[in-house]
C-alpha cells in the first residue's frame, strides 16, 4: 500500500481539489492497485473519490464529520453523521441560548446541507427560526467577514451556527472577537471547529464558542490518555489531536483487526470482516453499523476554555447508532442519555 505515497511528487498533492482527488484515487486502485484508501476531508472530495471506489470495487475509509443523506457500499464512514453531531447541537444551543440563529458556511456541499438540516431542527421548535443564512469563499480572509459580523451585529440572533472550514476558521472567530461581539451572549456554535482551528485562532478569541463532536482531545478515560500519550511522544506537542484525527486513528484499528481476520485485502472477503465489528477507541467503543456503513458513536458538546482546550459539558453516556439520512431521530434521543458535567 505505502509504496504509491513513499513515491509520491509535490504535483500529486490532491489539496482540496476534487478533480485531483478523482484522478489520484483513479490512480491509487488503477495503476498501484491499492484496495484500500484511507483519506478525504472535505465532502467534495469525498464525492469525488466515491465514483473510483465503486467502479473499481475498493474500500475508501473516511473520517470526517459530514452532511449525511449518503451511502455507499464501498465506504466505511466513521465521522459523525448528523444525528450525533447536528440533532446535539441544535438541542443544546436553542435551549441554552435561544431559537433565533444566523447561519454562515463555507461556499461547498457540507455548509449547504448541515445548514439545510440545521434549519429544519431550527423550525421543528416553537419560535425557532433563521436569520440569514451567509457564504463565504473557501479560502476566505478577513475581508470577507467583516460584512458577515456586521450583519450579525445588526440582527443579534440568539447564537450562530458555523459550517467555516479550514483556514478560513480562524478569520471568523477573528472578526467575531474584533467586532466586540460577547460569547456568553451570543456564541458560536460549530461541528468543524476544532482543537486545530483553536490553535490557529488562540485561545483569548476561541473562548466561551462551543463544538459538537464525539471526540475531544479533553475526554478523561484510561484509553484516551493512554492513545494521547503515545501518539505526543511519536509526534510531539504542535500537532493537534481532534475529532477527525481520532476517527482516522481507530479506523486504522478496524482496517487491521479485519485484515487479521480475513487474511486479505479482498474486498468481498474484506468488507464483511469490517462491518460489524468494534474498537475501544479514546471516545469509547465505537462499531461499525453492518446496515449504513457509519458509525456508532458518542455525541459531546465542548466549549472552548481560556486554555484553549475544550472542556465538555454534555456528554452521550451511550454510543448513538448511525441514521445518515435522519429517519428515526428525533430531539429526545440525545436528552435520554444526556448528563449535564458541568455548569
Ligand atoms: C466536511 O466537508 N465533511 C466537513
């Protein structure tokens, strides 16, 4: 497998492009003959590399968050799908703070269709409604907020949801902490923004916004330090563990497990080792759904502290099965297993 990345040139970089994911993945399992690709952080990149995947019959494992409303057989999704990270969010923020929320994304799949979920939890509670609803470039600067936290000053919503990825993160937070607006008041709420964009923004600006996600790299168990402890002596102290790192860290774990077990990297003979099976992963024991391909996982909510760490404060005593297309979910699910940790 390793042998098509330890040859790789500075042209093959995918960087977020999709066009250069499709023809690298193309690549991968045509000439390299590679049955298993671990990769994928944006949706559009993923919906670039599903097409490969399936014509060829491979596996792409991806471990992302994502938007949902998506299957395929040839995936292993191990994110969070949005009844264990939107459903959570949307709960938790229109109770603590309010129905009124702005919404702003990055201009790609993912902020159209979380935003397109998280207006219809916004609208199934009484008096919940959106603002505005706001795109930014993908490679956006400081500029391009300023419009963006000018309006949320004008129209005070009771938080705002951000679906801002990557770089452009930081020049959100940024502009919103310029702009004199107050996080105990009116927050930012998010399911990208993660340990690595706080580094980048800092602390003093990432304070008091909140994050949904199954992992955190603050999670006190035996298994998380034990992983944590490991992977800092390997990799020291400047890279930031988070939710997709973890994902990415335990889907390795099932890929070998199966391997063990089929003796293969078949895909036929592959794949039915992977489904259904489990891990003791750092965010707890996670198993693979035979039915949809994702992931059994344990919505948290963390918010941001003045150390930049993100200290949880709901938790999901229980893993939460997969439902990628929102079938069966409903607002009571997360409040069943819920425990308020802190204040
Ligand atoms: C994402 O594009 N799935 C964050």
């Amino acid at each position: 497998y390793l042998h098509s990345f330890l040859t790789r040139r500075s042209s093959d970089l995918a960087a977020s492009d999709p066009y250069q994911f499709r023809n690298l993945a193309e690549r991968l399992v045509a000439i390299d003959n590679v049955n298993v690709i671990f990769g994928c952080y944006m949706s559009s990149t993923r919906k670039a590399v599903m097409p490969i995947v399936e014509k060829y019959n491979r596996i792409l494992f991806y471990a992302t968050l994502y938007e949902g409303f998506e299957f395929s057989n040839n995936i292993i999704y191990t994110g969070a799908a949005p009844n264990q990270n939107s459903v959570q969010l949307a709960d938790f923020m229109m109770s603590m703070f309010g129905g009124q929320v702005y919404l702003v994304g990055s201009d790609y799949i993912y902020p159209y269709e979380s935003n397109r979920i998280m207006s219809d939890l916004v609208h199934q509670r009484p008096g919940g409604s959106v603002v505005a609803q706001r795109y930014v470039p993908l490679n956006a600067g400081p500029k391009d907020f300023e419009g963006i936290v000018a309006e949320i000053k004008e129209l005070a919503p009771d938080f705002i949801f951000s679906t801002v990825v990557g770089d452009a993160t930081q020049h959100f937070y940024n502009a919103y902490a310029d702009a004199g607006l107050d996080p105990k008041l009116m927050p930012i709420g998010s399911l990208t923004t993660s340990e690595v964009e706080v580094a980048q923004m800092g602390a003093a600006v990432a304070a008091g916004h909140f994050t949904a996600a199954p992992y955190f790299a603050s999670i006190d168990s035996a298994e998380n330090h034990r992983v944590l402890q490991r992977f800092c002596s390997r990799f020291g102290d400047d890279v930031r563990p988070n939710a997709c790192w973890e994902a990415a860290y335990f889907q390795v774990h099932l890929f070998a497990n199966a391997m063990r077990g089929a003796g293969t990297d078949s895909v036929p003979v592959l794949m039915p080792e992977i489904l259904g099976s489990e891990f003791l992963a750092p965010q707890g024991r996670v198993r693979v759904e035979p039915a949809n391909h994702h992931t059994h996982l344990y919505p948290r909510i963390g918010r941001v502290n003045a150390m930049g760490e993100f200290a949880i404060v709901r938790a999901s005593r229980n893993a939460v099965a997969p439902d990628p297309y929102l079938v069966t979910h409903s607002m009571g699910d997360w409040t069943l297993a819920l425990e308020t940790l802190q204040e």
